[in-house]
C-alpha cells in the first residue's frame, strides 16, 4: 500500500493500525496480521501480511460485510490512497528453520519475491527451489523461515511511479538482440531506478 500524498502518514498509520487491520481481524478466518514498512525506501512503502484459513475468505461474505460497514473514513481512505495491491495466496511451502523460537515472530524483515514460471518448467522449478534455493537461503545468518504460495487472486487500485519504471525496464532486457548477447555473461547485477 502507498497512501500517496493525499493522505497524511499520520492519519494513514492512524487508520491503518486502529481501524482497518484491526476491523478485519474481528474476521473469525484473519488470524494475525503483521505490519512492514519498505527497508530499501522504495514504493510501494507497506506490507501487511495477514494470515487467513484460505485464500477465498479474501473477497468472502463475512470480509465483504466488514468492508461495507466500515466507518465513513474508512471508505474515504480506501478510495484516496493512491496504491493498494491486494493479493490471496494458497500456501505451498512453510519451513520455520529449528533454531527459530516463537518470540522470533513476527519477524521485524521480510524479503518477498515473486515469480511466474511457464507451466512446462513449474515442476524443475520447485524441486530447484525448494532442494537447493531454500537450502541455500537457509544458511543466511538471521533467517528464520522460508514459505511458498500460489496466487489466487491480485486486486490492484491505483500505480506507484517505479511501476512505469519497471515496465520499460522489462522491455529494455526482453529483446532478441540482448538474449543473445547474455549468453556470454558470467554476472548480472540489476538494480532498480528511482
């Protein structure tokens, strides 16, 4: 989410922390919800991470009540905020590694990434990813569990201004002419322009 400059970063952490989240945890399938703000300064600025029984209470009858009852503020900020990406995962993978304790949770970082693979390459995918990548992972100093999930459904309200960055970066490195070129590099590094 990106409050955007229509709404003050008081009155979003306000709301957000003591009427939005705290509305949908009376949701009996929200069980928690934990808060991040961006540690690179990047946009969008916040993450909430709930966890719900499954994916469909997302847009389900009890959340759709809780939405259509919420205070007239409420309903002002949701239309206001300039970006808001709402996603419902089904969980595929969870490891919390044995030297992890429960005070260790919430975490205070979370690294999130996302990806689509061509449905013929899924199966090598996951095996590498979850035989060698999370392994991998693993052995970082501080880490604490690693989890996987499947999209099921991705609501988005608004942009945040890297996004067209973003788009003409993809476009930049998806040419025949630099697929060719890649095949002789040994290191990539990529780095976002703000």
């Amino acid at each position: 989410m990106e409050a955007g400059p229509n709404v003050s970063e008081e009155e979003h952490h306000d709301w957000y922390d003591n009427e939005h989240s705290p509305a949908r945890l009376t949701i009996p399938s929200f069980h928690t919800a934990a808060r991040f703000k961006a540690a690179d300064g990047k946009k969008p600025t916040y993450l909430t991470l709930y966890d719900i029984s499954s994916a469909s209470v997302a847009d389900g009858p009890e959340y759709q009540a809780v939405k259509a009852n919420g205070s007239e503020r409420d309903k002002r900020l949701l239309e206001t905020i300039q970006f808001l990406n709402r996603r419902a995962y089904t969980s595929i993978y969870d490891k919390t590694l044995s030297s992890a304790s429960d005070a260790d949770f919430p975490a205070k970082f979370v690294l999130y990434a996302a990806m689509e693979v061509k449905p013929e390459g899924e199966d090598e995918f996951n095996k590498w990813y979850e035989e060698e990548h999370i392994p991998m992972l693993s052995k970082i100093p501080g880490w604490l569990r690693s989890r996987r999930y499947v999209l099921e459904s991705n609501l988005v309200k608004g942009t945040v201004e890297p996004e067209v960055v973003v788009g003409n970066l993809k476009a930049a490195i998806s040419t025949p002419w630099r697929d060719e070129v890649v095949k002789a590099v040994l290191f990539k590094e990529y780095k976002r322009p703000e």
